[in-house]
C-alpha cells in the first residue's frame, strides 16, 4: 500500500471518530435535556403561630370575712358559688382555749366530707356519674401521695392525718359504686359531721350575706398585696414589689366575698413582645394551670417599666367559668402572630438573575418563580401567596403561585431546560 493511500484512510478514520464523538455528544446533551433525575414538590398553604408563654398575676376585687383563730367551719355553700343577701353562708365552732392542732384536724375532716357529700349529691345528676367516680380516683390519688411524701420527711403526724383523709375518699368511690344507695350515704355522712361538731363542742356563729356575692372558702394571703383598687394606678416598680411581697396569715379568716365579676390578669412583658399587643383589644390567651382553658382578655393598660425587659401588660376578663381556679399565678400562653403562606424549603430557594426565587417544573420545562420570604422555619421558609411589584407587573420573573411544581432537587437548572 503506497503512503498516499494510507493517508486517505487515517483522514477518513478521523472523520469517522470526529462525528462518532459528536454524536455521542448530542446524545449525551439530549438525554440531559430530557432527564428524569430531580426532585418536585407542589406548594403548600401553611400557617405558623408565634406563641408567648408567660405569668399572669390576678386582682379579683376580694373582701376577707375574718373569723376567730382556731374556729372549724362549715359552709353552706360551695367554693366560689354565688350567695344570696341575707343568707347564712358558714358557721364557725369557737371554743375558748382550744388546741390548733386539733382544730385544724378537725376542719380536714370536715372539709373532706363536704367533698365526699359533694360528689355524691353531683352523681344524682343524669349523666354525672361517671364524672364524679373520676373526681373520686384522682382526689385518693392526690392524698395517697400526699401521705408518701409526708412519711418520706418524716412528717408521721401529717401522714396520719391525711391517712384519714384518704380513707375518706376511698369510701366515696365505694359509695359512688353503689349509686341506689346515695341518699341515705349523703344522710349518714351528714350524720357524721354532726357527731364531730358534737364532739367539738363550742360557740356556733352564723356569718351572714349583707349582698349577693360569691364567696370562696380559702385565703391565700395576698389579697391585700394585689390591691383590686391600685390595678388602674399602680406603676411597673409597684407591681413587681407587689411580686415579692411575702403573704401574711390566714390565720381566723372564714373566707372572701367576690364583689364583682370584671378580675385582672397582670402579665410581666419584655419591650418587644409588649408591641404585638393594643390596648382596646381583646387576645385569647390560654391558662395552662386551668386544665388549658381559654379566655378573651382585653388589654386595658401598658405600664412601661425602667428597662426593656420590665414592662407590665394589663388585661380585664368578666368571664367565671365554672371549676375556674383563681390561683394568685397562673401560667398563660397567647398567639401573638399568625402567618400563612407557601411553604418552601430552604435547599429550593435560590438566587436566578438577580432575584430571589425558586425554579419550577411546568409542561416539561423548568421556569423560575420570584418570592417574598415572610418568616423562616426550621428547614423551610414561609412566602407570601399573593403579590406583584409596585408597578402593578410582574418584572423579570411572576411570583410562585398556588398550584406550582418546585423543583427541590436538580443539577444545572436553567429557564427553559427540558425534562421528559
């Protein structure tokens, strides 16, 4: 073979490879075009909560019924109930040199039979029954604890006491159990109280209504710390003193007459989360030592304290609902902040000609979709659902709308490219 010749076949060899490479390369960039290997994901409409978890201290417009020290009492009425003018609501059992001890023994006792004549006369009640049994269980359960924590510190003459307490309320599930019985149970444990009040001896002394009101059977001391007639008055330095004031004794006193439904929940509140709140409006806050109760409160005074972190949000409720418990604090959550919108994640977000957006899968090709992040999550972002720029277009790129394929995960994306 003369040379002339093999160059002939090594130029049309490298044709050959020179469009076999070519060839490849089309293919190559084709089924690029048209793969399949990304990820997409169709929007979603959420909504995110900033909640504020804070300590509500309540003004109730309470007046103390004082009795005398060492006097057990009975009550006519239930905790908290509304008493009529001109009814006798408890009766007090003085008796000259008596022993505290025994006095205050004695009171447990007829505290836990007016819960045991409670229960039983709340069980006649259609529908109630099962209620009352789990009033029963969880208030033996309480006092079996408490005896175990009394015997754990030593505390033998408290664990006596409350021995006797909780034998009390097991004899109430007992009698529960037996609900065609339940007249002559309430009868006999009547009966009972009046043979220990027999035995107490004394001086009865009727305390009796001047006006309608409800009137709670315990005090806890601070009824004249938290003033009813300084919550419109009193500056942010006199509240948090009204905080750490220590309680005086409750010592003689029969209870408190409630004098008016409007109460007030005092909230210690930093400088920024105070801003989310107007005065005028009402916020539902929620009260988590209340069995997470809901109630409308109604901002009626910010009191601005000497620092950003020492402020005081107040708020009025004239709400009661029933079994409410007024503990001095009460810990509250409210939403502070609601916001809705597309959720995207945060390895879809990304920057395409200046904008900030995320690349969408549509008929096959991919486009690019602007957004107006609004809140950031963990691992997405939150963007608005509805929006156009100022002049009333779209610009370079529309907004992500409802309905739209995101592209979660893709390599080398661009407007326009393919996918089959």
């Amino acid at each position: 073979m003369d040379r002339a010749k093999a160059r002939s076949i090594a130029a049309r060899c490298a044709v050959v490879l020179v469009a076999i490479g070519m060839l490849v390369y089309v293919v190559h960039y084709a089924l690029g075009q048209f793969s399949t290997t990304l990820t997409t994901l169709p929007t979603q409409e959420i909504t995110d909560y900033t909640l504020l978890g804070a300590e509500a201290y309540l003004f109730r417009d309470e007046q103390i019924v004082s009795g005398e020290s060492n006097a057990p009492v009975i009550y006519e009425y239930r905790d908290g109930a509304r008493v009529p003018k001109d009814a006798a609501y408890a009766i007090s059992y003085a008796k000259p040199g008596a022993d505290a001890g025994e006095a205050a023994a004695l009171q447990a006792q007829l505290d836990a039979i007016a819960e045991q004549i409670a229960l039983l006369e709340d069980s006649k009640r259609a529908g109630s029954l099962i209620t009352s049994l789990t009033q029963s269980q969880i208030a033996a359960t309480q006092s079996y604890c408490r005896v175990l924590e009394a015997l754990a510190s030593g505390g033998y003459l408290n664990a006596g006491s409350e021995s006797k307490t909780l034998l009390s309320h097991l004899s109430t599930y007992s009698m529960l159990m037996d609900a065609d019985k339940t007249d002559a149970m309430i009868s006999q444990l009547k009966g009972q109280r009046q043979a220990l009040l027999d035995g107490w001896g004394g001086v009865a002394k009727a305390y009796v209504s001047t006006h309608g009101t409800n009137f709670v059977h315990k005090c806890d001391g601070y009824e004249g710390v938290f003033d009813y007639g300084r919550v419109m008055d009193m500056t942010a330095d006199e509240f948090y003193a009204m905080t750490e004031a220590a309680p005086v004794s409750t010592a003689g006193t029969v209870g408190k007459m409630i004098n008016s439904h409007t109460w007030y929940a005092a909230i210690p509140m930093d400088e920024d989360s105070a801003v989310r709140f107007e005065v005028g409006r009402a916020y539902t806050f929620t009260f988590i030592d209340n069995d997470d109760i809901e109630l409308p409160l109604t901002l009626v005074r910010k009191l601005p304290g000497q620092g950003k972190q020492d402020g005081v949000l107040v708020f009025s409720c004239d709400r009661t609902p029933q079994d409410f418990d007024f503990l001095r604090t009460q810990r509250v959550r409210s939403v502070v902040e609601e916001i809705t919108g597309y959720r995207v994640p945060v390895e879809a977000l990304r920057e395409y000609d200046g904008e900030r957006g995320v690349f969408i899968l549509a008929d096959s090709s991919v486009e690019f979709r602007r957004v107006t992040v609004v809140r950031e999550g963990t691992g997405y972002y939150i963007v608005q659902t509805a929006e156009q720029d100022a002049a009333g277009g779209w610009g370079k790129a529309k907004y992500l709308q409802y309905g739209d394929l995101i592209i979660t995960a893709g390599r080398d994306l661009y407007v326009g490219k393919m996918y089959g």
